[in-house]
C-alpha cells in the first residue's frame, strides 16, 4: 500500500501543458515590423488653398499581417497607403520599409525598391485592354528584366493561383468583374512581393464577388506570409482584416 501512495505524490502534470503556451506566444512576438511611418506629414498646396491630407501619422505593420486602413472619405486613407508605398512623397516625418528609409532613396533606386518588394491592387483594375489575361500579368516581370519563358510560366502559375488559367488569353473585356480583379491580383502577386498594397480592391463588385476576393487575399496571405494594407469603406472587408487602423482628418484614431 505505501508504495502505491508514493506514485501518485511525486508526478505533478501541470508543467508539460504550460510549456508549449509559452512557446506559442514568444513566436507570436517575433514577426518583424516592416512598415513604420513617424510623425508623417503631407499638405497639398493650390493658388490659395493648403490641405493637410496627413497630421502627424504614426504607424507601425509587422510581417505577415493584413491590416485594413478605414475612415470617411477624404480622410487620408488613399493619401496614407501612396505616401507607405513611396508613390507619393512627404512634407515631414519618415516612412521605413523594411528598415529602408524611403526619403534616403533617389527616384530610381526607389522604383527598382518597389518592383522588386511591392505589388498593387486597385479598384479601377488598370489592365491594359489590348493585351491578354497572362500578357497583363507578366507584364511587370518583363519591365524588371526576367526572360519571357520564365515570366510566361510564373505568371500562368499566379493565374492558377486565382482559378483563371483557363482565360488566360481572353482581353480583359471579355471578363467580369470579379474576374478582372483577379488578374490584378495575380498581376501584383507574380513578383512574390513582401508587400501588398491594395486600394478598394473590392470597391467595384458585388457582395459575392467581394466575398470570393477577400477568401483569396486571406488565404495568400496565410500560405505565404506577406503583409496586405487594404484602404476600404467596406464593413465585410474590414472585418477579414487582423487588424483595423482608423482614420478621421488625416490622423490615426485608432
């Protein structure tokens, strides 16, 4: 009998099952920022009018997430993700990506940053209409220099991706919408981007078509950790989103 009661007394359980939660949250924590913005200020000027189109602007994205940038109309939230992006520049303050300075690259330094690191989805689509559905998506790995067979295969590869290989040479005319905004998509996923930069990419279609969109942004960002900044008004879009960053008058609210 005494041998059996020493058994029992000297095995406590509870350490094995709070070891593997404590692992879970430190890599949680590891994600690296890519994107800062401090104290970012940009005014538009005319003849007799100045705007402050941002404030002020702190932010700061870490690797991997999807982040929705939400606000009124006219609150900077377009003005924000061109300045991020480096398609506009600023009045005052600094934007790091990837720990690079964007204000310390010339013009052309800054362009071969971007094609090599960025991709963009906009609401307006922008595919050229005389050119196919593969054409248009391998367009920017041909302006970067990759060969034509390699940027042929890459490309129908990003439009099996987003369920379109088989229009692959149909114009963009003879698409939907859904379907167009597919091939921007793919067009702005092909280089294998670290950022994605996508303005009302949903703007432009119907609830459906806006459910399919957001499934295959979720579900690229998950399998290939790249970080997403969507500028929105949609409610549904901003709820897929990890995380919301607010705007009101050119500054972060929340």
């Amino acid at each position: 009998m005494a041998a059996s009661k020493k058994k029992i007394s000297k095995k406590p359980i509870k350490k094995s099952t709070n070891t593997p939660k404590k692992k879970s949250t430190t890599n949680k924590k590891q994600s690296p920022v890519v994107i800062t913005s401090s104290k970012v200020v940009k005014i538009y000027k005319s003849t007799n009018v100045e705007v402050t189109a941002l404030d002020g602007v702190d932010i700061s994205i870490k690797e991997g997430e999807m982040v929705a940038i939400m606000g009124p109309s006219g609150c900077g939230k377009t003005t924000l993700l061109n300045c991020l992006s480096g398609l506009d520049s600023i009045n005052s303050g600094s934007i790091k990506l990837q720990n690079m300075e964007l204000e310390s690259l010339s013009d052309d330094k800054l362009s071969e940053f971007r094609a090599k690191n960025m991709g963009f989805v906009f609401q307006s689509y922008n595919l050229l209409p005389v050119l196919t559905t593969v054409e248009n998506v391998e367009l920017p790995l041909l302006v970067s220099g990759t060969s034509a067979k390699e940027a042929r295969k890459k490309s129908e590869a990003k439009l099996d991706d987003v369920g379109l290989l088989e229009w692959s040479q149909h114009l963009p005319g003879e698409l939907s919408g859904g379907q167009r905004q597919r091939v921007t998509l793919a067009r702005a996923l092909v280089n294998e981007p670290a950022i994605v930069w996508a303005d009302e990419p949903t703007g432009n279609l119907d609830s459906t078509n806006e459910v399919e969109i957001m499934d295959l942004l979720t579900d690229l960002n998950k399998k290939n950790n790249q970080t997403f900044v969507i500028v929105t008004h949609s409610n549904y879009v901003g709820g897929r989103a990890n995380r919301i960053i607010k705007m009101k008058d050119g500054k972060v609210v929340k």
